[in-house]
C-alpha cells in the first residue's frame, strides 16, 4: 500500500512546484505539461507487461528491480539542470511506477486470506487517489520551505523502506507456465499512443505540421493504431481481448472512465499553477487549497462504494456527472477578484462528483462482463483513465497558448479606444510599454484558463448521454 502510495503521489507531487521547477530548469510554459505525461505515459505503456514480467522473473525480482529503478530516477530528476534531463528523468520513473501499483495489488490478493478480499480493491484505490490528490499539498510546503529538490528526496527512503521489507519477508512467486505475451499488439498500440501524445505535446512549439517532425509523429501515431487494429481483428491471441468490447456496459463505462481521467488529473495540474502565477498565491498555500477537493472525493468514493446494491446504480452516475458538471462550470468563474473559498467550493463539488462516478462506472463496467475477462478487462478499465488524463493535459496545454495568444492580440487591439497606447506611445517609456504588455499578457492568461475549464466541462457534457446506453443489469432470484 505504501509503494501504491508512493508511486501515485509522484505523479502530482511536482504540481505545486512547477515555479520553482520552472525557473531552475529554464523551462517554457509549453514544456511544463511534460513533466506530468511523460511520467504517465511511460507508466501506461509499461503497466500491461507487468503480469508477464513478474511470470517470467518472479513478482519479488520484479517489485525490488522497479524500486530500484524508481530511485535512481528520483536521483536523475534531482540532478536535471535541462528541460530534456528532467523530463527523461521522469519518463524513466513513469516506466519503473508502471509495474508497482499491478504487483501491489496482486502480492495484497496472494498474501492476505480470502475473506479480506473484498475490501482490499477499494483500499486499494483510496490509498492511490489519496497519493495523487495530497502530491500538490506536499510538493508545495516542501518547495516553499525546503527546495524543489526535497519533493523527490522525501521518496528515496520510502523506497528504500519498501525494498528492505519485500526483501526480507516477501516470498518469491513465479508462474507454474511461462506466460506468453502479446508483444506485437502492444508495440503498435505503444507506437499510436507515443506519436499522438508527442504530436500534441510538441504540435505548438514546432507550429505543427511545417515542422517534418511533427509529420514524422502523426505518421508513427496513424501506422501504430491502423496495425494494432488490423492486429486486433485478425488475431485470436492479442494483449487486449476484443471479446472485452461486446459487453455493451464494460465498453461505454470505459469510454466514460476516460472521459474521468480526461477531467481528473488535469483539473489538479491547472489549479496551483492558476493560484500560484495569475492570482499570486505562494506555493504552500496554493497545494493547500487543493486538498478539500480530495477530501471531497475520497470521501464521496467511500460512502458510494457502500450504498446497497438494490438501488440502480445508473442513478449514481447521473448524480455523479451533475455534481461534476456543476463543479467545473464553477471554475469557468475564477477572477483574481475571488478568495480562496471560491476555489475550495468548485474543488468539493467537483471531488464529490468524481468520487460518486469511479465506483458507480466501475460497478457498472463489471456487473455485466464475464468473469472470466475481469483480469484483462480490470487492467484496460485502469488504462483508460490514464489515457485520459494524459491527452487531457495535452489538449487543455494546446488550447490554453492558442486562447491565450488570440485573446492576447484581440486586448492588444483593443487598445486603442481607451487612448491608452496608441496616443501616447511616442511618450512611454520602455518600462511602461513593458508593464502594459504584462498586463494585457496577464489578463489573457486568464481567459485562456477559463477556457480550458470550459473544455473540461464540455467533455463531461459531451460524455453524459453515454449514461443512457448502460443497462441495468439481470438479478437472478
């Protein structure tokens, strides 16, 4: 539970930060969405070979080989002086996370008896959530008061606990069989998946398709996805069972759980940025406002989790879509003029609705698949939040600089009605004209940003009809 922990705080912890991160690394604003989707994309890619790694070496050289891994990239992002050292840093600690959260959950199952079984999923998924969501929280009364290094130092001896411990008294397990693994369906799938994320991560900075880069990674992303499909429908044996996708509700809980993901992680990333840079809050306090809403999340998880079966869990949906909606449509009206109170009400609504539809989608995703295909399908369900929030933040970065710099030359034209610049711009002086120009740069930012709440919100809006395609499934009495 404390690599889970470890692993999910991670990807978050560096979110309160990023100022600091910013100017040590000499990083532009487009590079920041990096630090968060290299480390989770990397960690997507890895995490479907996780059952055939511990298989082959066992789940034991596995955990410690991952840890070990995992520490040396805390050490790497500590010594980055480059934009490209720290983000392959991180790539390199998303690809050793990828395994961790998998072989935790497996080694809980094997090691603790039958009867604990049904609590050990939702601990499980509270403990990674409470990771992710206390990562700004901590990253933030750390950089403040200590350095933005002490935010990946804090995890060294944490991992260097967690290693002794399975060292000493976990017991090695490998597979009876040799399992075989589906290499091919998941480098293509790897491939589409890299050369889209890095299309809308770099898209901006090369003005897109002028740049033969650019060209070279929609390419890569179109090849990748048309073999994996082509892989899919062909073969029998692949790495993601099509049979997944005949069952109505697991396919269109799934396409919802991405749209969660889509909202979840990037809501978190845009928050202590937003208070820290437009609305000047210091770090410490920005990571603390955030930590109602995963309050308000895990909170809303826990007591859905334990609402009675005989209820239709549809309804649980549609509440949770309504208190989400109504959340982000609450951040469409941030203004520098706002308290902290403002922020911390959107965060509770928005965390509760969130932590209403994880278990309410989940429930819905499962209740009518086989079980033969829970495995495979629980691992797919996983992944489809981590896409999702992974393009999330790439999509909301490349609509943010694009809002931005329109709304930047719209204000700068719109100087001249108020007599401001243009009369008098023989006059100022360059301070002045630079102090202008922060204004105008300062107040498009911020309709830039509530332009990405606005996305937000239309994804989950866009996503909302799907509810009406779930089943309620058969009781058998």
């Amino acid at each position: 539970m404390l690599a889970t922990f470890m692993q999910a705080m991670n990807i978050s912890i560096p979110n309160a930060a990023l100022p600091y991160v910013q100017g040590a690394l000499s990083m532009t604003d487009d590079e920041i969405g990096w630090i968060f989707t290299s480390y989770i994309a990397a960690s997507a890619i890895v995490m479907p070979m996780t059952h055939w790694l511990s298989g082959r070496c066992g789940r034991k050289a596995v955990f410690q080989i991952s840890l070990a891994v995992f520490s040396f990239a805390l050490i790497l992002d500590t010594l980055a002086t480059t934009p490209l050292q720290f983000v392959s840093a991180r790539i390199l600690q998303g690809a050793a996370s990828g395994t961790l959260a998998p072989l935790s959950i497996s080694i809980l199952l094997d090691e603790l008896p039958p009867l604990r079984h049904g609590h050990i999923g939702l601990l499980w998924s509270v403990t990674a959530l409470l990771g992710m969501l206390s990562g700004p929280g901590i990253g933030g009364a750390l950089s403040e008061y200590v350095g933005w290094q002490s935010i990946f130092y804090l995890s060294l001896p944490i991992a260097a606990f967690i290693a002794l411990t399975m060292g000493f008294y976990l017991r090695e397990k490998k597979a009876e069989k040799r399992p075989s693994f589906d290499f091919f369906g998941l480098a293509t799938f790897s491939l589409g998946i890299t050369g889209l994320q890095m299309l809308l991560d770099r898209g901006e900075r090369m003005e897109w398709f002028a740049s033969t880069e650019i060209w070279a990674e929609t390419i890569a992303s179109v090849l990748g996805f048309y073999l994996f499909i082509v892989h899919v429908l062909t073969k029998d044996q692949h790495f993601l069972n099509k049979a997944l996708f005949k069952d109505r509700n697991f396919g269109v809980s799934t396409v919802m759980f991405f749209a969660l993901g889509f909202v979840l992680l990037p809501t978190l990333a845009l928050t202590s940025p937003i208070l820290e840079e437009l609305f000047g809050y210091p770090a410490h306090t920005a990571g603390y406002i955030t930590i109602p809403r995963g309050i308000a999340l895990i909170s809303a998880l826990l007591l859905a989790w334990r609402l009675p079966a005989r209820v239709d869990n549809r309804l649980f949906v549609i509440g949770g879509l309504c208190l989400a909606v109504y959340g982000t449509w609450q951040m469409v009206g941030y203004s520098p003029l706002m308290d902290e109170r403002a922020v911390i009400l959107a965060g509770i609504f928005q965390g509760a609705g969130l932590g209403i539809l994880m278990p309410a989608l989940t429930r819905a995703a499962f209740s009518t698949l086989d079980p033969t295909f829970r495995s495979e399908g629980t691992a797919f369900f996983n992944l489809s939040r981590l896409y999702g929030s992974t393009l999330g933040i790439a999509i909301v970065q490349i609509y943010f600089f694009n809002n931005t710099q329109s709304m930047h030359l719209a204000l700068a034209n719109n100087l001249r009605p108020y007599r401001i610049a243009s009369e008098t711009a023989g006059s100022l002086s360059m301070p002045a004209l630079a102090t202008m120009n922060d204004l105008v740069t300062s107040q498009s930012a911020i309709v830039g940003v509530i332009g990405q709440f606005k996305l937000l919100m239309a994804v989950m809006l866009i996503a909302s009809p799907l509810v009406l395609f779930l089943r309620k499934p058969r009781v058998d009495k």
